[in-house]
C-alpha cells in the first residue's frame, strides 16, 4: 500500500530536478547570450582575469619576501642575542664552584629551583636580558630531566628530533628551527627556537651543557598578517581599478561600434538616409566617415538599381501591352486559316495548324508576362471569398483533363468528405493547381498522379504527386525560378512557358501560404500548396504532408530492418530467424 505514495515522490522529484535543470540550462543560455553579444563585457571580463592574475602572483611573491625578510632580521638578532647570552652563562659556568660534582647536596634541587648556584645566577642574569622578548632553557646532558628556564615555557616546546638533530653538530654549532611554543596557562604561539650544545672544554665542567633561546613569533605574525591582509585589499582595488579603467577605454571604441552597428542595421532595414555623426579625426572618425560614403553610395546604387528595375519592368508591361494589338490582328488572320485549313494542301495546312499552336503559346506567355510584372511592381491584389477547395481543384482537375488523357495520365482524387471552407482568390488557386497538374502531366511519364486534399482548423492543403522522374537534391526550390529547367536539353511537351510555377508561388506567397515541392530521382515529386483558413492569418503548419506517407513509411521500415539485417550480412546472408 505504500509503493503508489513512494511512487509518487520518486515523481515529483524527478520533476523538480527537470524543473532545475531547465532553469539551469536557461539561466547558463542567458550568461552565454550575454557573453557572446557584448563585446565591453568579455574585454571587462578578461581584463579582470588577467589583473588578479597578476596580482596574485606578485602578492604572493612580494609576500614570501617579506616574510623572509622579517624571519632573517628576527633570525640574525635572536642569534646575535643566543650567542651574548651562552658567552655570559660560559662565563658563570666557568667558576670553581659552578660544577655541581663539587655540590652533590643540593646540585638537583639547584636546577630545579634556581638556589644560588652560578648556575641560578647565570639563569637570573639572562632572564632579566631576555625580559618578555625571549626564554631560555639550559639542560644538563648528563642529568636527564633536570633544566632550569627563564619564564614559564614548557620544556615539551622542544620537539626531540630536533634536539636529536642538534646532538649530530658539533658544539657551540647553533641549530634553528620553527615550531609551536607551549607556556604554562597561555595559549601556543608560533615561535623559533634556537638550540646549542655549549663548549665546555677548558672549563673543568662534567657533562654537556644545552641552552635554548625560543623566541615567540605572535607580534610577527601580527604583523605580517595585518600586512597581508593590506595586500590583499590593495590588490583587490587594483584590479577593481583596472576593471574600471578598461570600462572607460572599451566604451570609448564600442560606443561608436555599437552606434555604427545600429546605424548599420536600419541602413538594411530600407533607412538608406541613415548617417553617423563624425567626431574628430581619429580612427572611429574616418570609420564613420567610411561608412557614411558606403551609405550614400548604397543608397545611389538602390536608387539607380530601383530605376532601372522599374524602367525594365515598365518596358516589360508595355511591350506586352504593346504585343496585344498586333497579336490580335495575327490571331484573326490565323484563325481564318486555320478554319480553312481543309482546303489547303497538306504542307499549308499544317502551317496553319503550328502557327495557331504557336500563337496560343505566345498569348499565354504574354499573359503570364503581364501576371509578373504585375507582381513586380507590387499591383497584384487579392479577390478574396469564402469558397470550398474541394470544388476548386474539381474544376482544375478538369481543365486538365483532356491534357491528361493525351498523355494517358490517370488522376487519382483523394478528397475529404466535408467541406473545406477557405478565405481565399478561387481564380488564383485555380491558376496554382492547374499549373501544377500540368506539370506532374508533363514528368510524370503517363503514370497515375495523385491529388490530395487536407484540412484542419487553421489551414488547408493540396498536395499534387506525380510518379516520373523526380528532383535532384536541392532541385527543390530552384523548380520555382523563372525559366528554369530541370534538364535544358528536354523539350517543353505541353507547350509551357517556364512561369507557371513561379506565378504560382507569387500567388501563394500573395495569400499567406506555401508553395513547397519534394522529389527523389526515379521516385517522382510532390507539390504542396498550403493557405490559411482566414486570409491575412499567419500560417504554422499544413494538414499534409510535404514527403508521400508511403515513402515516409518505406524510409521508417528500413531504418527498422537494417540492424534486423546485419547479422545476416555478418553471417554470409543466411537466413536469420
């Protein structure tokens, strides 16, 4: 009864943890789109990095040689110190009555407590030398655990294979190292000890003496970390200042890029007046006065381009204006040949048959001349009404018919069972879909072409396929150039001019849609037209497909089989259950 609970959590989890990932991944987006645009930051940026990168390391190294500064000068004084104070408890030492073989009484209680053994009264004298600087501690080698100190240090400050280490030198050799210093009801403190065995020889002492200067390290250590600690802060406003000073510079170079860029950006929006104000003579000055003339001579060259353009396309609609007038006195006479054709003799009678032929092409390529100048000079509208498209591409389909029937071409229809209501120009489309079974007549090499019709609730659609020789790749969107050919050397069977399609994709992109094609060489091409449902709507989608569904599913299945298939290749193509 408590998996389902359990279950539950294990959910909620792994949807929080998407739930953070997501934001993550947002958030890192934003930083690195942020990053990426902004040339001030990354300058800023390095800067900053480089700065306490450099900073660090001559921190670091300004620091060690202070510190070893420090420690040498402390070193030297606390060994010039050690060797004052052996010289004066050498000479103490050095009485007759300073050996303690001389005083077995008291000779233990004498080193414990001090008493008045020259011994004592040497401690006593370094003791008021020393003060609070430093302590001492003077051992007997051959008295083990007996040794008399200035302060209350703890002889357990005297790690023994350092003391070991000291037993290896020869005497009056000193022996320096830092460790912790322990004092009797005080905290340890960081500190540098400085041991010697004293050279007793000539002095008529028994044993080896040891003394020890440990000198604390705490106002040292005061100092060097307040110096540290000052370090740091002015590295840390150094580089803040660098990062300062390298905002400032940067600004002054990306304030005019930033400015020229955005000027560069309406200049392409069609603002050809767009200019940049020039300040001074430097580099930024003679770019903005480089980008001024690019401008002036851009705008000249649109301008000049413009005018050409219009003259060219004015030339086209006047001649084809022009062409109409003695087009429609050629087209009479013909005409009256060609209906009297029967009384003429063979040759003359098939001249009057190719020139009626010729003369309804050239009427249709004056008519689709007129139908792009149109679009280029931006005059073509819409006549929009609210039509069903089933009924549309009916009446295409059998414009197209005895088209079909002359190159034994079968259409299959493949037509929703509602209506198909659209916002749209019936003539248009008409003209689109005509266009398109003409051409799927002419490729499709007398095989069946499908005609399909699909809808859903913001778009409709017509796909048109033929089964003949297909697109190469990348043919897909030069089918719509003026005058392309897929092959030039193949003739046009039906007559056409070579504008159908692009007509055609002006006409969709007139109404809001698409005009897309798709074809495999030796599989056939398919067409789809695709037009939103309410004119003057964006379009998002179509309700058909661009690729057939069967091809679609012959490309899924073999993706399928193939790993089916390569133990059987593997094992000599043998059956593989």
């Amino acid at each position: 009864m408590s998996s389902p609970p359990k279950k539950r959590r294990r959910r909620t989890l792994r949807q929080v943890a998407r739930g953070v990932r997501r934001r993550a991944r947002r958030a890192v987006g934003g930083v690195r789109r942020v990053w990426r645009r902004s040339l001030q930051l990354r300058v800023v940026t390095s800067t900053m990095v480089i700065s306490i990168a450099v900073v660090a390391v001559l921190g670091v190294f300004l620091m060690q040689q202070i510190i070893s500064t420090t420690l040498e000068a402390k070193e030297q004084a606390a060994k010039s110190e050690a060797q004052s104070d052996r010289n004066a408890v050498l000479g103490y030492l050095s009485r007759p009555d300073a050996d303690p073989a001389n005083q077995p009484a008291d000779s233990g209680e004498a080193l414990q407590q001090g008493g008045g053994t020259p011994l004592s009264q040497a401690l006593d004298a370094l003791a008021q030398r020393a003060g609070s600087r430093y302590s001492v501690i003077i051992r007997n080698e051959d008295r083990p655990g007996e040794s008399i100190g200035t302060t209350n240090i703890d002889e357990a400050s005297i790690p023994p294979k350092q003391r070991d280490e000291m037993f290896k030198k020869a005497a009056g050799e000193d022996s320096i190292w830092y460790t912790t210093l322990f004092y009797k009801g005080q905290e340890p403190v960081q500190g540098m000890i400085i041991g010697t065995r004293l050279d007793t020889s000539g002095t008529g002492l028994d044993g080896s003496y040891e003394i020890y200067h440990l000198v604390p390290l705490d106002k040292e250590e005061q100092t060097l970390s307040s110096v540290q600690q000052k370090l740091i802060a002015v590295g840390a406003g150094l580089v803040l200042l660098l990062a300062m000073i390298a905002s400032l510079v940067t600004r002054q170079v990306v304030t005019p890029v930033r400015l020229a860029r955005q000027a560069a950006e309406r200049l392409a929006a069609g603002r050809l007046d767009e200019r940049l104000k020039v300040r001074g003579e430097d580099d930024l000055a003679r770019l903005a006065t480089s980008f001024n003339e690019m401008a002036a001579n851009l705008a000249l060259k649109i301008h000049q381009l413009e005018e050409l353009s219009q003259v060219q396309r004015q030339f086209v609609s006047d001649v084809s204006h022009e062409l109409r007038t003695p087009l429609t006195t050629v087209r009479m006479a013909a005409d009256l040949l060609y209906d009297a054709r029967e009384d003429f003799d063979p040759m003359a009678s098939r001249s009057a048959e190719l020139m009626q032929n010729q003369l309804n092409r050239f009427e249709s390529m004056l008519a689709d001349l007129l139908e792009i100048s149109r679009y280029d000079a931006g005059a073509a509208d819409l006549d929009v009404d609210s039509v069903d498209v089933r009924d549309v591409v009916l009446r295409a389909v059998a414009d197209s018919e005895a088209l079909a029937e002359r190159h034994s071409t079968r259409f299959d229809l493949r037509l929703p069972g509602e209506p198909c209501m659209a916002e749209m120009d019936s003539r248009r489309v008409e003209r689109i879909l005509r266009n398109l079974l003409f051409n799927a007549i002419e490729h499709g090499e007398g095989r069946e072409v499908i005609v399909s019709v699909g809808a859903d609730r913001d778009a409709v659609a017509v796909a048109v396929r033929d089964h003949g020789v297909g697109l190469k790749p990348g043919e897909e969107n030069m089918v719509f150039d003026r005058f392309w050919r897929a092959d030039p050397s193949r003739a046009r069977t039906i007559g056409g001019t070579g504008l159908g399609l692009a007509i055609s994709r002006e006409d969709a992109i007139l109404h809001g849609g698409w005009l897309q094609a798709w074809g495999v060489q030796g599989e056939g091409s398919q067409f789809r037209l695709s037009l939103p449902r309410v004119s003057g709507t964006a379009l998002r989608g179509s309700p058909l497909p661009l690729v057939p569904p069967e091809v679609e599913m012959r490309r899924t299945w073999r993706g399928h089989m193939t790993p089916m298939l390569l133990p059987a290749l593997a094992d000599g193509g043998r059956d593989v259950d």
